[in-house]
C-alpha cells in the first residue's frame, strides 16, 4: 500500500518539517482531481491519470499509482470502467488512512 522506502527518500529530500505540508497538498489534489473525473461535465483524460499516477508514486502510494496507471490505458482504449475510479478512489481512502498513520508513528506533525 504505500512504498515506505519512497516515503522515506521523500522525507530525507523535503524534510520532516514539510513532510506534512507535501502530503497535505497531495491529497488535496487528488481530492479535487478524483472530483473532476467524477462530474458528469468533465471528460475524463489520460493527463488526469497520469498526474495522479506521478503524485501517486511521488509520494509513496504504491497502490494508486499502479491502479491510475491501469486507468490510464483503459482511457486510451475506451474502456475505463466507473469500477476503476471506485478502486483508486478506495485504495487512495486506505492508503491515506496508512499514510496518517504512518507519520504519526515517525512523529512527524508538520509545522
């Protein structure tokens, strides 16, 4: 679920400080990027996976990376399923919920 080892290269090169600060901005983009597939008005495109993939894999989130990169080929194949975004959307909710948890075990609360 998540890539501790990336984690942990994340933390080394931004630093314990702004460790927070750059999950905090993570998941706020991909709360809004996840909304936009989502609405009805919006045409759902490769570049939407493929930004959430990298930030995915960026921050350690092994397995939202790998499912984005899954949706990914299914919209250039015109198969992207609402099920695929139903798994990101899941697999984000529990790795989140890891990731929180994770940094409170390195006691990492931000500034």
């Amino acid at each position: 679920m998540i890539d501790l080892a990336r984690l942990g290269e994340l933390r080394e090169e931004v630093g314990s400080d702004d460790l927070v600060e750059v999950v905090e901005l993570f998941c706020n983009e991909v709360e809004e990027t996840l909304a936009r597939i989502r609405s009805e008005d919006a045409g759902v495109t490769i570049d939407d996976f493929h930004f959430l993939k990298g930030s995915a894999l960026n921050i350690g989130l092994s397995d939202v990376g790998r499912l984005c990169q899954e949706a990914e080929h299914e919209v250039r194949d015109g198969s992207l399923s609402g099920l695929a975004i139903q798994e990101i959307e899941k697999a984000f909710s529990d790795s989140r919920m890891a990731l929180v948890t994770e940094l409170a075990r390195l006691n990492v609360t931000g500034r």
